[in-house]
C-alpha cells in the first residue's frame, strides 16, 4: 500500500510539473517601423507584415519612419517604451544606424534590418551587387540589339543617404553592362543624387539632358522606380525618351502600370524585383527562427529578377495586382 501511495506522488508530482510547463507562453509583441507610408512599396511591406503577425496571433505596432532619421530614433525610443519583443527597422538614413542599434541593444531587443544594414542587426533584403550587376546587364542586352552596343552616357540616379552597401544597386550598373561588352568609361558616367526628394531628381534629370544635346545613347540606372518615373517623364517633356535607356530598381506599382499603360513600348525596359509583397512573409521566417532560438543567418537575402515586358504576367498579373486592395 505504502508503494502504491508513493507511486501515486510521484504521479502527481509529475503531473503538476507538466503543468507548470504548461502554461500559456508569453505573447509576442513586435516592432515595426516602416521606412515610409507614402508609396505602394512600402504599404505592401507593412501590410505583408501585420498579416504574419496575426497569422501567429503575435502583437505588432507599426509606426511611420517617414524617410528621416531623426524620426526613426525618435521612433526607436517609442518602440522601447512599449516593451517590444524584437524589432523589425526599415530606416533609410544609414546615418543614425548605430545610434538606433545602441538603443536596441541596450533594451537587449534583437533587431532585424530591413534593406538597409544597421550593425548588429540581422540583415534581411536586396543583394545590393546583384541587383544593380544584374540591371546592367540586361540592360547591356538591350543596348547590343537595340543600339549595336553603343552608349555615349551612363547615368546613375543613386542615394548616398542609405550607405555604402546600399549603393551598389546602381554603381555596379556600369559593371554589369560591361559584362555584356559594352564599353564604358569613368568620364561618361554621370551621379546625380537628390538624398530622397523625387521632384528635385526629375529636375536634374532634365538638367542633364540639356547639358548633353548631342547625347543619344543614354543608359540610366535608378535607385529606385519613383527616380526612375520621374527621369522618364523628363526625357517625354524633351522628347528624347528614345535617346534613353532606364533599368530601376525595385519593380513596384510605379513601373508595372506604367508599363502595362504603354504595353510594353517604352524605353523604361525593366525594373529588378524585390517582391515587397513577400517581405512580410520572409521576415517572419526569420523570425520564426528567432523566437525558437534557432541559429539564423546574418545576412539573408531577397532571389532578384529583371521584370520586364517579357515576364510581367508571371510576376504581376494584370487581374492581381499585389497593391489592388492596399489601405
């Protein structure tokens, strides 16, 4: 009997022990702050990534870094406040990256950067030499059919502002178009930067075209599909947009309508993708890991392709549209 009672403790002691594992598991809060809410890119990424969260039943706050740094520390400091669980940053101003990182760092808050490293902090986004070897080479094809391989300027509508990993998405644009034997020169090559102001990039631009009369062989690499919208509006107003070739980057809602709009019969020829309609499914991936306390990778990286006229129903059906029902 006395066997029977202790194994009968036992028992219990066992199952109160289960129990107390048992209990329901802290909910997770994340962090979001958003590089901007001002485009269909950006809306797509944070859409993408409160979908995920509640998919997992976790917390998400979302805020607005509006494309400055100050906010985004101001940001960082709001996000702390609230006793967030891990956080996702999509800053554009490189420059306050550490200062961000420290904060973070000091909550002991793991940190995943979203295109634009911060140090520390998991990577997640463009392969920067990729993207920007790869628009120059398709745009290097273009140019032996079209032009038999002859160009008399590059021009690269870049973004100091987002650091020196960020700027080979178009400074290997030259790179890429000497792959395909086009020759190119430093001194034809032109940056023209506008730290982020579109309007101001359409304007220098058109300023370019000006200076260069005589141009027209012209291959473009933009940052992104914004520059590269307003670059090709300044090449129609001067009437030369066969005078210009444009590879951007990014292949968003700015790029897909307009080239559906023209069916293809444009001389802005492609725009390599980054899927921001995906990232909010591939952060939480990584976060997944994270939250498991599995192993995950410092750097991870978005798999690119130049969308273009060829391919752009396979990547964005005209009846589904990634960006139809954003808010």
């Amino acid at each position: 009997m006395r066997k029977v009672l202790a194994v009968f403790a036992m028992v219990l002691l066992a199952m109160g022990t289960l129990g107390a594992q048992a209990k329901p598991a802290k909910k997770i809060k994340i962090g979001f702050a958003n590089i901007n809410e001002r485009s269909a890119f950006t809306k797509m990424v944070r859409n993408g990534i409160e979908t995920e969260a509640k998919k997992r039943g976790w917390d998400i706050i979302c805020l607005d870094n509006a494309s400055d740094g100050a906010t985004a520390v101001r940001n960082a400091d709001d996000l702390i406040t609230q006793k967030i669980d891990y956080m996702i940053e999509f800053n554009v101003d490189g420059s306050v990256a550490p200062v961000i990182m420290e904060k973070f760092n000091a909550a002991k808050i793991p940190v995943i950067a979203v295109d634009i490293p911060h140090p520390g902090a998991v990577y997640f986004g463009a392969d920067n030499v990729r993207a920007g070897t790869l628009g120059g080479e398709f745009a290097g094809d273009w140019i032996n059919k079209n032009w038999k391989g002859q160009v008399d300027n590059v021009v690269l509508l870049a973004q100091a502002m987002s650091g020196a990993t960020v700027a080979p998405r178009v400074h290997k644009f030259p790179d890429g178009l000497r792959n395909k034997g086009i020759k190119v020169t430093d001194k034809q090559i032109t940056v023209l930067d506008t730290s982020g102001d579109v309007a101001k990039m359409q304007q220098m631009f058109s300023d370019f075209l000006m200076a260069h009369p005589a141009s027209t062989h012209i291959a473009v690499a933009s940052m992104n599909d914004l520059y590269a919208n307003g670059a090709y509006s300044a090449a129609e107003i001067a009437g030369r947009t066969n005078e210009v070739v444009i590879v951007s980057q990014n292949s968003a809602r700015e790029f897909v309508e307009a080239l559906y709009a023209k069916q293809g019969k444009t001389n802005w020829i492609a725009s390599i993708g980054f899927f921001p309609n995906r990232y909010g499914e591939w952060i939480f991936q990584i976060l997944d890991k994270m939250v498991a306390g599995q192993k995950v990778e410092p750097n991870n990286y978005i798999g690119h392709e130049a969308v273009s006229w060829d391919n752009i129903k396979k990547y964005y059906p005209l009846d589904n549209l990634p960006w139809s029902n954003l808010k």
